[in-house]
C-alpha cells in the first residue's frame, strides 16, 4: 500500500478521538479477535504506540519523546511481566539495571534491549 502516510496519522487521529470520549472507558471492548475491559484495552493501545513507536524511532535513526505519565502507566501495566515474557506479545524480559530509567525498563519488560541501535 503507497497510501501509508496517509492513512496512518488518520488512523492515529481516529484512535485518540475515540479514546477522548467517556464512554469508550466503560464496558468490554474487541480489538483483533480480544474482548476486554475498555480500560484495560486503553492501556494496551498506549502499550502498543509507546512500543512500536520506539522500535520505528530507533530502526530509522529518529529519537522518540514520550509523556512521563504514559510511561507511568506503562510500568504498572507491565510490573508483572514473567521472565519468560508474554508469547504472542513479548519476548522473555531483558535485565535493566534497577536504576534504569522507566522507559528503559518498560521496553525491558517488553523484550527489548533498550542499548538496541539499527
């Protein structure tokens, strides 16, 4: 698809419109076959954008800049990953030091080796 710099800040848009109304934090939600509580869901979209962007940024040379916040978020969401990592979303957790920033120590727990340059 050639269209992709496009679509993707629209479905990006689209996503924090969606998730700026009260309403799409009660309740189940669906998202790729899974069914959960619409907050939970909201926390693995943060998840899933923190993430991936970092993957891109660092893949293409580019730094990325999250709110601490989110990260705050993120390493309550992810204080329980098991060693071996969650199959079908992350690899066995990478050892950070204990002083590591957060952001080092989310992408620790999501398998990933935050010293990792492309």
């Amino acid at each position: 698809m050639t269209d992709w710099r496009d679509r993707i800040p629209a479905q990006l848009k689209g996503l924090v419109s969606a998730w700026r109304e009260p309403a799409a934090w009660d309740g189940v939600t669906e998202a790729g076959g899974v069914s959960m509580l619409a907050s939970v869901m909201a926390v693995v979209a943060l998840d899933e954008l923190v993430i991936h962007c970092w993957d891109l940024a660092v893949a293409t040379g580019q730094q990325s800049n999250f709110a601490a916040a989110d990260l705050a978020v993120l390493i309550e969401f992810l204080r329980d990953t098991p060693p071996e990592g969650a199959p079908g979303l992350f690899g066995p957790v990478v050892p950070v030091p204990a002083d590591a920033s957060v952001l080092h120590r989310i992408l620790g727990r999501t398998g990933r080796d935050p010293g990792w340059i492309a």
